[in-house]
C-alpha cells in the first residue's frame, strides 16, 4: 500500500469526520437554542401582555362609563326632585345633566372601542397561544429525531476515530506532520485526487510528469498552484 494512497485514506476518514463533526455541532445548536419555540413562546408572552392591558383598559372604560351615569341620576335626581325652584339654578342643572349625557356619548363611544380593542387581543391571544403549543409538539417531535441522529453520529464519529487512528499510525511522522500543515492552511483538505487531469481542489491543469508521478504512487507529488498532496489512484 503506497504512501499516496495511505494519505488519501487518512483525508477521507478525515472529511467524514468533519461532517460529522459538524452536523454534531448543528445539533447541538438547534438543541440548545429552538428558535421556532422561543419565537412563538415570545409572540405567546407579547400577546398576553397586551390582551391584560386591553382588559384593564376596559374596566376603566366601563367603570367612567357607570360613574358618569351615576352622575347623571344624582343631578337628574336633583333636578325633578322638586327641592329646587330657583329658575337660575334650575337651568343650571339642566346644562349640567345635558352636558353630562353628551360626554357619556363620549365614554360609552371609548368603551366601545375597548371593547373592540379587546376582542383583537384575546384573538391573537389564543391564536398565538395554539401556535405556542402546536410549535412544542413540532419541537419535541424534531428534538427526538434529532437526539437520535445524535447517537446515530456519535457511534459513526467512534468507528471513524478508530479508523482515523489506523490509518494515521500507518504513515511516517514527516508525512502525517505534512498533512496536518495542509490541512490547516487549506480549509481541512491536505490530499487532492487527480480529476480529468487537474488538481480536483484548486483546478489547475498538471503538467504530464506531474501526471505520471501522481499516477504512478511511488511518491508523495504536490500541486504546484495550491501545495496540497496529489492523489492520481482511483
């Protein structure tokens, strides 16, 4: 087994590795911060705020509704009650009830509109509130597939690891400090197949000893154009 292809089995366990390294990271990520559920459990708690303001809003409207009214029946009261009989004072208090009922038009008008507004609120209330559970059931749901892809990956990243282990102990400690110099430099991918004549990561077109060295297996052969090991084997 040449010392090519030896490196380029190294880089393919290494690869698989770092996609399961990183769908490990993934989701751990979505475990930790379920943004779908944050978002409706927010949208949930916004609407509760508001649909307690509108019912409070309400009580008041209601509450200078009925004060008003009773404003009215005390000086109504007052009025046909036959106690006064001044005619100034009478007239007095007729203005006074006339422009105690033209603003209860006004309140009643306000408590209407509270009324209005409360119905809205406790509509997006409850929708929101059927969107925060409908939303937990899809996150438990997605939070069990996820946990079980989880296992799934860790047990593959385990057998990977045992493999990643042969393969490294199998090359020389020049090599392997070679490959680890590319594969930091140049984004984890140190060994490079040879495709159609090319360097299959940066593109360049070989040369025809360039070809052959790779083809041949004998030797470690490197791009010229990006320095990574080139693997012409298929």
């Amino acid at each position: 087994m040449s010392q090519p292809f030896k490196l380029h089995r190294l880089q393919q366990i290494d690869s698989q590795l770092d996609q399961v390294n990183n769908r490990l990271r993934e989701i751990e990520i979505t475990l930790s911060d379920n943004l779908p559920l944050r978002e409706a459990k927010e949208k949930y708690s916004n609407t509760e705020v508001a649909y307690a303001a509108a019912r409070k809003e309400l009580r008041k409207a209601e509450e200078a509704v009925q004060s008003q009214r009773i404003k009215i029946n005390q000086t109504e009261s007052t009025l046909y009650g036959g106690k006064v009989r001044n005619p100034k004072e009478l007239q007095d208090l007729q203005n006074e009830s006339l422009a105690l009922s033209r603003y209860l038009d006004v309140l009643e008008d306000r408590q209407l509109e509270a009324m209005i507004v409360l119905e809205q609120a406790e509509l997006e209330h409850n929708i929101s509130e059927q969107e925060l559970n409908k939303t937990r059931v899809e996150s438990e749901i997605q939070n069990q597939e996820l946990r079980s892809e989880q296992r799934l990956l860790e047990q593959e990243k385990n057998r990977l690891e045992i493999e990643r282990h042969a393969a490294a102990s199998a090359l020389l400690k020049d090599e392997l400090q070679l490959y680890h110099q590319l594969r930091k430099i140049r984004q984890g991918v140190a060994v490079a197949r040879v495709v159609d004549n090319c360097c299959s990561a940066c593109g360049s077109t070989l040369s025809s000893a360039q070809l052959h060295a790779a083809r041949s297996l004998n030797q470690i052969i490197r791009c010229d154009s990006c320095s990574r090991i080139l693997y012409g084997g298929t």
